[in-house]
C-alpha cells in the first residue's frame, strides 16, 4: 500500500497533508461460515485475518511508485524524504457478516448484509458497523465484495461451483478510528503526522460477477475525510479478481 501528499511535485514537508508512507505485508485469514436454519432469516460468515510486515522505507514503496512513474514517462513523487521511519506492522481484523434470505423478484433477487468489523493493531485500532444492499441472481455464493483499502481483506466465494452469479451492490460503513498509522505517525519514534478525525466512514457501489469459483468486482467508494486538515473526501476505484480452488 503507497500514500502520498496530494503535492507530489515539492520535496518540502507538506505539514497539512497526509504523511508519505508504504506498507509492505503478507496475510493470512480464517473464514467461518454458518448457514441459515431452515425457519431462520440470517446465514453468517465470522472472517480472521493476520497482516504480518513492515512500514517505512523498507517497504520499498518509493522504488515501486517511481520506478512505475518512469515506466509510463510521468514525473517522480518528490516528498518521499518525509515519509515514515521503518517500523514493524501488526493488524490483527476480525469480522462478521450476516446475509438476509434473498427476497424473490421475479428472475432475480435482493438480500441484506449488515456488518461488525474491528482492528487492533501498530498499523491500526478501530471498530465499525455497516449495512450493504445487493441485487442479483445467485447472491448465496458469497458475502459480498472485498473490503476497502487500507484495511484489505479478500472476498470469500462461499460456493465455487456455481456456473453463474452476478449482483450490483451499494452500501455504507462507518468506524471509530482510535488509532491509524498513516494519519498518525510512527508509533515509536517522531515522525509527520496529521490530525486524524475520530469518525471515519464509506459509501460504496459497484457490481460483481462469479464462474466457477472466479470473481470478478468494480467498486466505487467516497470515503469520507479522515483527518481535519483534508479539503475534500477521497474518491477511488477498485477492481478485484479472485479466485478459489
């Protein structure tokens, strides 16, 4: 993960802006699911994830994003002298997700996922809640899209052996951040940092299609500003493609 000022063009400290920084991990993550009971109206899926690695210049990020910049012949970011110190990065994420039973609509179908989700961790102390509603045909094959950035998780095929699925999504989270590193600073020696807001939250929409256990998913999110200094919200896409087998 790479973070930059919005001013990539100066060399100076940008003091009310976002920190230079990069995070460089590996993961791994436990997935249960709890199907629905027959007279019940909710399945579940609780998910645990472990992100074990590094922040700061070994990371390698400025490398990474630079060597990108010269390859497609655009400019350098120049800030990078300012990003964080190397430091080791924990996450621990756990989360749980329950799925309606799908309303019928003729050839297609609705359902509801509500959403607990929190972080502890050097990298990131938070906990949320969320609400997502799809529409679709075959929307018991997973629990809905991957997680935002920062905090990555990857989506979980429930049944890789449909032929078919596909849904359009929209939903909304929100988080009570006590701790992020990339607002925050280094947790252990000085470093830049910015006033980070207490409340954070997303809005999020796209549409997601699955084949035999490969997934395929366009998001759109507006993440509301994360720290008081920010001009506007954030707004970035993501494309995901996973597999399973």
């Amino acid at each position: 993960n790479i973070y930059t000022a919005a001013d990539t063009s100066t060399k100076a400290l940008v003091p009310d802006d976002r920190p230079y920084a990069g995070w460089l991990y590996v993961g791994a993550s436990l997935n249960a699911e709890k199907p629905r009971a027959p007279s019940g109206t909710f399945s579940n899926m609780t998910s645990v994830e472990l992100d074990l690695g590094i922040v700061g210049p070994q990371a390698y990020a400025e490398d990474i994003q630079n060597g990108y910049h010269k390859l497609i012949g655009i400019g350098e970011a120049e800030g990078w002298r300012n990003q964080l110190k190397n430091e080791p990065a924990v996450l621990l994420t756990a989360s749980r997700t329950w799925r309606s039973a799908p309303l019928a609509l003729g050839r297609f179908a609705a359902d509801v996922l509500p959403e607990l989700d929190a972080g502890l961790g050097n990298v990131a102390t938070y906990a949320g809640a969320g609400v997502m509603v799809r529409f679709g045909q075959g929307l018991d094959v997973d629990y809905g899209p991957s997680r935002n950035p920062p905090f990555y998780s990857p989506p979980e095929i429930a049944d890789p052996d449909r032929d078919f699925a596909w849904y359009a999504f929209v939903g909304a989270n929100g988080r009570a951040v006590a701790h992020n590193i990339f607002l925050d600073g280094n947790t252990f020696v000085d470093s830049h940092s910015v006033d980070r807001k207490w409340l954070a939250g997303d809005l999020r929409f796209g549409v997601a299609m699955m084949a035999h256990g490969v997934k395929l998913e366009l998001a759109e999110t507006i993440r509301a500003r994360e720290f008081t200094e920010q001009g506007d919200a954030d707004r970035f896409a993501t494309l995901t493609l996973s597999a399973r087998f």
